[in-house]
C-alpha cells in the first residue's frame, strides 16, 4: 500500500479496527486525499493521506485507481460499509459533480442530495451556495463537511459562528442548525502568493514557516489592519511591508509573520462587524493556524474562542446516519 | 549594438540627433533599461530598451557592460553630455545605492543629492521617503523622475494630485511644485499575481490580455468595490470573482477584466478619499493602463483627468537643468 511512498500510516489495518468501523470517509480536495476508516460517533479508527488531490487526476481510471489505492482493502474487508466524500471530487471538474446545495441548508438537506451512490458506491457531498439578493454569491465545497462534523460534536454550536481558516477561509453563520449563510475570504491563498512570489518575498529570508511565529510582528500586522486598514486599504498595507523593510522598521525575519498579521487582521476587521450578535464563536482547523486566529481575535475583544481540530470525519459520519448508512 | 536582440531601435543614431542632444538618460528599473539620447526640453531624440533590469545584473562588472552597450557610443561621440539614471540602479542592491530623499522634496533637494558624479560618470536621482509620524512609512524610486518630468512639461501640476498607474502604483500630493508626501498601492502586482498563480487564474481562458477589454465587466468590478468593498472587503471580493465563475454569473473571458476593476475600484476607494480639495488630477503613465483609471474615476464623479505618457526623460532633464549641466 506504499508503494508509492505518499502513504503517512502505512502499517496494516487491524481487523479489530475493521470490526469497528462504520463508514469509509474521504476528504478529497484540490491537492490531497485523506481517507478514514470511521468508527461510531464519527471517531477515526485509521487515517491515510496522499497528495493525490483533484486538480491532479484526469480521467475515470485515475479516479478509480485512486479511490482502489487508498481504500481498496478496506472495501474488500468489508463490503457493505457506505462510502462516502467530501471535497473537489465533486466540483464541476471532479469525478462526478455534486451541484451546490442552497443556503439555508441543514444536514438533511445535504443528505437529500446524496441517496443515489455514485462511482463505485461513492456518495459525493455537495457543496453550499450562499446566494445573496444583493453582493457577491459565495460557495464553499468541503467546508460543509467540517461544519456538520461540528455540529455533531457540539451540539451547543447549533446557533454560533464558525471560522475555518484556510486558503479561502469561511465564516459561516449557523442558526438552529442550519447553515444561514457564509462568507469566504482569501487570506491563506493571497498570503502564500505574496509570500512566495511577490516583491515581499525579496525580503523575507527563506520559505520555513518557523516552529514559532513571531508574535510581536504579528501582533503589529492585526493592529496595523485593524486602526489604520479602512483609511489606508489592504493595497496600500501591503507596501507598506516592503516599505517598512527597506526603512528599517521591521526586521527581515519578522516581515512574513507582520504580513500574516496584516491579512488576517484585515479578514477580521470585516468578519467581526457582521459577527454580533450571534454567538459562540469556534474555529475549525489545523490548530498552528487557528492559533493565530485566537491571538488576532483578541485583538478585536473576542476572547472566548472554542478550538477544534479537523471535524471532517465526523461531519461524513453524521452525514451517514441522516441517510441511515451508519 | 543589436547583436542580442533585445534592441528596440538598432538604427544607427544620426549625427543631427548627436548634436542636438544636451543629456544620455537612463531609466534603470528591477526588470528593465531604458536609455534616452534627450534634447533640450527634454525632448526624447532617440530610444534604446532592453530587459536588462537591475534583478538580473549582479556584480561591477556587468552593470559597467550593460551601459557600455546602450549608450556607449553615445558617450563616445559626445563624452561631455551628462549622464543621469533613475530606477533601482540606486537601490541599496542596485549599483550603487542613493539613499532616499525625504519629503517633502523639490526638484532642487533631489538635484542636490546628485551632484557628485558616481560610476561612469553616472548620477543616480534618489528615491522618496514619505514618513509620516503616523501610519506607514512609503518610498519610490523611479517615479520621482516622472513626477518632476510631469511638472516641468505641465507647470501648472505645481498644485496637484498625480496618479501613476502599474505595479506598485502611485499616489503623488504636489503643493506649489513639491512632493508633500505620496501612496502607493499594489494594485498591478497582485493583478498579476492573481492572474497568473491564484486560483482565479484557472477561470481565465488564457494569459493574453485581449486588444480591447471588457468594459462592462470592467465597470462591474470598479462598482462591487465601490459600493460593497468596504463592507465585504477586499479578500471577500477577490474569491467573488471565483464564485461568480462557478455560478455562471460572470463568464470567463470577463473575469480578468472583472479582477481588474475590482482591484483598480479598491484602489480608488482610498485614493479619491485622500484626493480633495486638492486639484487638478493627472495620471501618469502607459495609455492602455491609463485608460481603465480614466474609465474607473468616472464612477467616482472624477471626470476631469489629464493623461501623460512616460514623463521620465523630461524628469531627467529637469534635474540636469536643476544642476545646471544641461
């Protein structure tokens, strides 16, 4: 099953693991694929992952291939388990496109949308459209997945809003259950291309991510975005960095965490005025990130921030059992 | 002369152009050379161009070559002309650095930094330094030159806000012919970036910009910036344009003109706030670029702007005058 060397748990599955299991997820998204072998209650018996995302498979057998190659055995050992993934698999240029379910949407809704199995017994999640009268449309596809992993998880975020922070992350707005509505933003994304290829890169020493951030560079990132970013705007800010470098005033090494500090203050700064007065607030992700966001979050007097980690596997669990798979 | 190919104009100089020449200027950016044979008034009596930037000469030796071959022979026919440079020759890892001037700055101030001859014989203009004691620091170089080459052409900018479009745009206050402080917004680069690296890029048919843009897309995206950019901000409305995309609102080959009038709209969102009483306005710069900033302003009830091309060799001369060596 490593053959290829992408394999993170390459060691045999137990067949006390099998035994247990209740659902085979799949998180499959642009550039990765993580599968579990999903126990009751959405805990993860087993996880593999290998950086064979969408954007990377062209063609039916590669899909197929894919699908046999980190899941295979798990199919063979146990047949009847429901299949079931989230993610780019089922965007228009997936495997078999899963069209956008429209906001509001609970996870009977989803559901709905999902009792015919696709390819190889694979049932697709489909993504949301947050489709305003008036601005912009918005769509998440993955996303959904991890909110109503939360949701089964914690109950007491039935009316909250979700961060996700990510490439493009999502603030999503939850009432009674049901998803009202989201609003993605583009930090991660834009912070990886200035970080990477713009003049800024010029100045940041290398590409490491250190262990630990520099928290006083990011700290003055948020605040800069927070009391100066409306009069100045992020184009401006953005510069500024590199101004900020050539002058002197921020040290080479700390112009990546400034930046980081910058964008995500300026994700906020919108984020936190249509925030009240709904409440709790929680973000879901990988926790290095969500770190981030709780240190920016009090700079905007949110201090009350629940964590928690990937909920994708409990969100395709919870998934299954509105279709009485699991 | 032209044995590289990189030559725009390889006819040989004429001796009528020799002899009217009062100035060799150079404009000497990251990515590019341009050299000027200029008369007087400014008056551009040849042009050479190469891409021969300061990104891409490293070490003594290969900056003294590059001038050597676009504008050797003009210094041999004439070795008494002045030489003078602007750009990022003057940058810290430029050939030689010409630290900043602060502002605000005349004519005058920037001449009196240059009067010691450096390589070559050759004069490197400085760059500006706006340091306001609140807010972020801002620096140019290169486009001081166009600055005082626009005010010599055009006196009566003395009292005026200039507007250089391009990758890092800039926003110029001119008060009774200084440079009383300035902006610059990175409206060009994170085109760019996005175009061509960002998952936008993917909704876009292909890299050519089309001879004559999508107005109406265009206008559309200077309007969503205008009107929901400051509640939406700007890291919302970037991942609008991948959900317009997807939901069919926008097709593909408007998208890129959309992105375009997005950024340019956010970047005038900041600029007119800052830009009255003072008046005149003037944009700076290449015509096509121009042109969407014309089109852009009208949607914020700036309908008045006069339009300059590259002012860059009259800056030169204006700053030969200031130094009384042309």
């Amino acid at each position: 099953m490593d053959r290829d060397g992408t394999m993170v748990n390459s060691t045999t599955t137990s067949s006390k693991e099998l035994r247990e299991a209740t659902l085979i997820g799949l998180d499959w998204g642009s550039t990765g694929l993580r599968t579990w072998l999903i126990g009751d209650g959405g805990q993860v018996l087993r996880a593999r992952q290998a950086p064979l995302g969408a954007s990377m498979l062209s063609g039916e057998a590669a899909w197929r291939q894919a699908l046999e190659q980190f899941s295979g055995d798990w199919q063979r050992a146990r047949p009847e388990l429901p299949l079931l993934a989230c993610g780019m698999v089922g965007a228009q240029h997936g495997w078999r496109e899963a069209p956008y379910a429209p906001c509001p949407a609970d996870a009977a809704a989803l559901a709905a949308r999902m009792r015919e199995p696709g390819p190889e017994g694979l049932r697709i999640v489909p993504g949301l459209l947050d489709d305003p009268h008036e601005g912009t449309p918005d769509v998440m596809r993955g996303e959904e997945t991890q909110v109503f992993g939360a949701l089964a998880l914690h109950p007491e975020l039935a009316d909250a809003t979700l961060i996700l922070p990510g490439t493009h992350s999502k603030w999503v707005r939850l009432r009674g259950g049901r998803v009202l509505g989201f609003s993605t933003q583009m930090t991660g994304e834009l912070f990886a291309l200035l970080r990477r290829h713009s003049v800024l890169a010029k100045l940041m020493p290398d590409d490491e991510t250190p262990a630990e951030p520099d928290w006083e560079a990011f700290r003055q990132g948020v605040d800069t975005a927070r009391d100066q970013g409306a009069g100045e705007g992020l184009l401006h800010q953005l510069f500024g960095v590199r101004a900020l470098g050539l002058t002197a005033r921020l040290a080479a090494s700390a112009s990546a965490d400034y930046l980081s500090g910058l964008l995500i203050g300026h994700e906020l700064t919108v984020g936190v005025a249509t925030l009240l007065p709904v409440q709790p607030l929680a973000l879901v992700g990988e926790p290095a990130l969500c770190r981030r966001y709780v240190e920016a979050l009090k700079h905007f007097g949110v201090h009350e921030v629940k964590q928690l980690d990937n909920t994708a596997p409990a969100g395709l669990w919870r998934l299954a059992r509105e279709l009485e798979l699991a």
